[in-house]
C-alpha cells in the first residue's frame, strides 16, 4: 500500500482553497462594478454635458469700467454651444503697435443658459490682469478652477491666459470646463472599494 505524504497532501488541499478564493474575489470584483457602472448610468450627472451660454467683457481701470475696449485692445463676447472639455469665450483684437500702459483689469463675464437647475441660470465672471508690451498686449487670469452652481454640485470654468499680437482681429480666449462628480457616484464608488476591502479580509482570515 502507497501512502501520499501529509505535507503534500496538505500542499493541494490548501492549493485548491486558494484558487477558490481567488475565483470568488475575481467574481465579486466583477459583479460590484457592473453595479457601480449601472447605477452611475441611470443617475447620470448633476448637470447635463452640454453647456450653452454667451460671453461679455469689460477693462477697468481701479473701479471704473472703460467699456469692451481700452486703447486699441477690444473684446468681442460670444455665444457657445460645447460638450467640453474646451470652450471659446469670445475674441480680442489689437490695431496699434503702442498700447496705454496704466494698469488695467478685464473682466470676463460668462452666462449659462444651460446646464440650469430648477430654472436657475449661472453666471460667472472671472477677471485678469492687462500688461502691454510693443505690439502686444497679454491677459493673466487665475488659472484656477472657478466653481459654477450649487456648493457640492455645478461645475468648473478655468480661463487660458492671452497675449495678443499686432496686428491680430481675432485672438481666442478659450477655458476648460469640468463636470463636478455626482455624489451619489463618490458614495457608490467608496462602497465599491470598501466592499473590495472586507471581502479580501474575509476570504484571507478563511485561510
């Protein structure tokens, strides 16, 4: 009579309880993120993905507005219809080879007709610093993420800084705009890696 040795023995049951924990991670793995993809589908976003809005601009100098064009460097607003990521805001022209060197300020001023909540329009205005050069003039915004709506939802405008050139009519102030996540996405996602995390403890303490 043949008998096995116990360590071998031991060797493939423990091989055996191994696969099939792996086979039951790889599983549930698989069935909570079709549910987070699922769920996050049917609760869509915040805001649709569509945005839609018109632009206007003016210079100031200290608290005075001086209008959509100081010196020789205008701004023109214009309407938008973008699913993102990128968006023009308007154009500015410069006709002169010398600009006026005082300090002055632009503010862009951008009005969403869509996305809306609960027929509520948004508005941003977002504001840069002029400085002049030969033949030049270049607009410095902060170009940080503006939040847009309701404080945890909405979403966010960042501005491109612009150095226009003489003679150029129609230089682009373009921006990014990004969605803000929906919460209900981050709570299924946080469950889906917590859920991940006990499961994986269970499965090794039954080892």
């Amino acid at each position: 009579m043949k008998f096995e040795p116990l360590l071998a023995g031991g060797e493939v049951h423990s091989d055996q309880r191994i696969n099939r924990m792996q086979n039951t991670i790889k599983a549930g793995v698989v069935k909570a993120g079709l549910a987070v993809l699922l769920l996050s589908l049917a609760s869509g976003s915040a805001f649709a993905d569509l945005y839609v809005g018109s632009t206007t601009g003016q210079f100031y100098s200290g608290t005075t507005s001086l209008g959509s064009t100081v010196d020789a460097l205008t701004f023109t607003g214009l309407p938008f219809v973008t699913s993102g990521p990128t968006v023009t805001l308007g154009t500015f022209s410069l006709v002169d080879l010398f600009g006026n060197y005082d300090p002055y300020t632009f503010k862009l001023t951008v009005n969403f007709t869509q996305p809306s909540m609960g027929g509520s329009t948004f508005t941003a205005d977002v504001s840069g610093n002029v400085s002049w050069g030969v033949g030049s003039a270049t607009i410095d915004f902060n170009n940080g993420p503006v939040h847009i709506g309701p404080q945890g939802s909405g979403f966010y405008l960042s501005l491109n800084d612009v150095t226009v050139n003489n003679p150029a009519l129609f230089t682009s102030l373009t921006g990014t705009l990004a969605a803000n996540p929906e919460p209900a996405s981050i709570v299924l996602t946080s469950a889906f890696l917590g859920g991940l995390i006990v499961l994986f403890r269970k499965k090794l303490r039954s080892c």
